[in-house]
C-alpha cells in the first residue's frame, strides 16, 4: 500500500527539442498582411462615405462630378443603406467582444 508521500509520476507529452509557440517564420508575413487589412477597410469605409454624403450633397440625377466612378458608387443605392445598418451592429459587437474579455479577465 502507498502511503500518501508516495508520488504517481504524471506522463508529459513529447515536443521537439527545437518546438516553439510561436517561431519566427510564422510571423514573417503579418505586416503585410495587417497593411492590405487596413487598405481594404479605408477603400470600404471611403466608397460607403461617398455614397452616403455623395447622396446628401450632389443631386443624383441633374449634376454629374466628371467621374464615372464616383458618379456610379453616389447613383448606386447599396451602400446608402448598408452604413447606417452596420453601424449599430459594430458597436454591438465591439461592446459584447469587450464585455466577454471582462468576463474572461475576472473569473
């Protein structure tokens, strides 16, 4: 019988010796991907903002800015109401992501 000092050896897993969490060559290309993250989202952000104060300032029909394509994106009625949709749902999000990392942060 096994007295309580007596230890049960835990079995541990086997990593390479050269194993790492996060090594270097995973890395490597994560500016690059963050700058093309960030471009996407102005371009986005920018063609929604156009449409929106495009819509509000230029009269669609009688004035024209000399530019086919900002004449497409202020005559398109897509993105006048996609911003005003996704607007409260970021802020609902942003609120529950931050409210889940309280949660996880105290308990």
């Amino acid at each position: 019988m096994r007295g309580s000092h007596d230890a049960v050896p835990v079995p541990t897993m086997m990593k390479p010796s050269g194993w790492r969490w996060n090594p270097p060559e995973e890395g490597r290309d994560v500016r690059l991907l963050g700058l093309c993250l960030c471009v996407v989202s102005a371009s986005v952000i920018a063609t929604m903002a156009l449409n929106v104060v495009g819509r509000v300032f230029i009269d669609v029909n009688s004035r024209s800015t000399g530019w086919n394509f900002v004449d497409a994106i202020i005559k398109d009625d897509y993105y006048v109401y996609a911003l005003p949709t996704l607007i409260p749902g970021c802020i609902t999000y942003v609120y529950f992501n931050w409210l889940a990392s309280q949660f996880f942060a105290h308990t």
